[in-house]
C-alpha cells in the first residue's frame, strides 16, 4: 500500500475535527414477570405477547443498544416461552445462539435456531417463536434499509423486494465465527462507557462489515452478481475516491459513501484501488487516519492522552493502534507525545 506523505493530508489535521455526535439508547431488563418480558421484546411498530408455557416460573435478562438504523442485544432465558407478535417488521434479525434452542413460525415450515449455527431472518419470516430454557443469545437487527442501500451502491442500480438469503450460517468456523466476534465487539464496546461510543467511525465500520460478510457469505438472490467481476476504473475515479476521503478524513464515512462520491459501485472501486494502489479502500483510510494521528501526536502537549488522539481518529484498541503506529512510525505513540 503506497499513501504518498503526511503531505497527501496536508491541512486536514492542523485542524481539530469536529467528530459528529452519536444517539446510543441502551436497555436493560431482567425478572420473571412475563408481561414485562413482552413489553421489553416489542417495538413501537411490531408489539409481542409472550406466554410462559404452562404457567411454569421464567427468567429474563436482555440487555438492547440502538443506534440509528442498528441494534444489538444479549439475551438468556430460563424456562419454556412462547411468542406471537403482531405489526410491521422492517428490519434483518440475526440470531446467534451460544446455548438452548428456539423455533420460529416460518411461511412453510418451522425455523429453528441452534447453538454453532446462526439464523437470519428476514422481515415477514416469522411471527411466533419458542425458546426452551436455558437459552443464550446475540443479536443484531438492521434495518432493511439499510441493506439495500449498501446493494444499491454496490450495484448501480435500484434495488428492492427480499433478499432470499440462507436462513442459517456456520458460527463454528469462518464467516460466521467472524460475525459472531463482530456482534459481540459491537454490543461489548457500545455497553455502559465503552469505547464504540465515542468512536463512530469504527461502529459504522464494524456495522458495515457485518453487512457486507452476510452478503458475500450467505446465498441471497444477488450472490451470482456479487462474484462477477467488476470493470476497471479509470484512475479518475480513484482520485475522487482519495479526495473524498481526505475530505472527511474525521467522519464515520462508509465503503459506500466513498463508491458513491467516486461515482461507481463498490465492487469497481474495490478493484480500481487494487489495481491503482495496490490496497483497498478501507485500508487506504485506515493509512490516512494513522498519518493524521501521528500529526496530532507531534502537535499535541503533555496533557493530552494518546487514546484521546487515537479514538479522534476512529482506533478504538489502543493495544492494536499502539502496535501499528510502531510499525509504521518506528516508535510507539507514546514515544512521538514526549519528544
């Protein structure tokens, strides 16, 4: 990968970014009383009844993080529990079981979720559900759309209707134990103070990986276009990519927003920053923000604090930050703050 000199940035980090502001709404809820379980699972446009199955004692412990368009949930049960909801569902659910077992009400047949697989449900897929305790899980839920927003760029084109994607994934091994890691980084670093909350460039980040690996993982109506190759940019395109990036080297900008201010989709910007830079384009912007972070370490005074600088420009794990910088800088942040 070739990022010419902290020149290539000249101008955007003399100046203090102004990172825009992120609405996280956190939930927690935990009892045994069944109406309050119901009244935690529902959402203003779909609501849920849950029943406990024969009058027998549940338990509940769920704990929600929203922000915009995504939400994430951890979740365990005691006890046998039936659902039905009711209303409109727009948004992707993905389970992601680590014990117990829970069925869905599909269209033709049951559904059902597992511990080591992964289950995607579209909206519309099911209504009712059943879990038998003990049982544990994550969850995300993305907005529908969200998703065709992210095909739409991909593809150049307008997209609609249902995915058709696999209900289920490997959570033992691959992708999907790579989406199962993503999940858990995301509910672990939005909970309570953690470090996604103040970094919304690697949560749109991570969000938009998840996107993108259920995509190109799992079969869906647009796998046989997503392994076709992509035509080459011309090396216009990449150059508006970079200055786009540059740009708006301090916002939570995403693979899509580039592709759409460089004026093609996501795959041929992939390609063209392959083929043009040997790189790709999150890597580029992960390159550009390290240069900006180094700049503002040689600026800054003492009191200030090296996961300050690093989380202003979207690295929320000082640990791997720290040994990057080194790598490229041939010092540690730390080191660049006192000299």
């Amino acid at each position: 990968m070739s990022v010419d000199s902290d020149r290539h940035i000249a101008g955007s980090s003399t100046r203090q970014p102004v990172l825009p502001s992120m609405t996280v709404r956190e939930t927690a809820r935990s009892g045994t009383d069944v109406d309050e379980l119901s009244d935690a699972l529902s959402t203003p446009k779909a609501a849920i009844k849950m029943t406990a199955q024969g009058d027998a004692p549940i338990a509940y412990r769920c704990n929600f993080i929203s922000v915009d368009d995504v939400s994430v949930a951890d979740c365990s049960y005691e006890g046998t529990i039936v659902g039905k909801r009711d209303g409109v569902v727009d948004r992707m659910a993905i389970f992601l079981p680590t014990e117990g077992n829970m069925t869905f009400g599909g269209k033709w047949e049951p559904i059902y979720s597992v511990p080591g697989r992964g289950l995607i449900l579209e909206p519309g897929d099911a209504r009712g559900t059943s879990m038998f305790g003990p049982r544990s899980h994550l969850c995300m839920f993305i907005d529908q759309a969200r998703i065709t927003k992210r095909l739409t760029h991909m593809f150049e084109r307008t997209i609609g209707g249902d995915l058709d994607i696999h209900p289920d994934i490997d959570l033992t091994s691959g992708a999907g134990l790579v989406l199962q890691q993503i999940v858990a980084n995301l509910h672990g670093g939005l909970s309570e103070n953690g470090p996604l909350r103040r970094s919304p460039l690697a949560f749109n980040s991570l969000c938009d990986a998840a996107i993108y690996l259920l995509l190109e993982a799992c079969p869906n109506r647009y796998s046989n276009e997503l392994a076709q190759a992509a035509a080459a940019p011309a090396p216009r395109h990449v150059k508006w990519a970079i200055d786009y990036m540059q740009e708006h080297i301090a916002e939570p900008i995403s693979l899509d927003d580039i592709a759409a201010a460089a004026k093609v989709s996501v795959r041929t910007l992939q390609q063209g920053f392959r083929q043009f830079r040997n790189t790709t384009p999150i890597a580029y912007l992960h390159e550009i923000r390290m240069i900006a972070a180094h700049r503002d370490l040689l600026d800054a005074d003492s009191t200030q604090a090296v996961a300050d600088i690093a989380l202003r420009w979207g690295f929320t794990h000082l640990g791997r930050f720290a040994a990057e910088y080194k790598k490229r800088f041939g010092q540690l942040p730390s080191q660049t703050l006192r000299d």
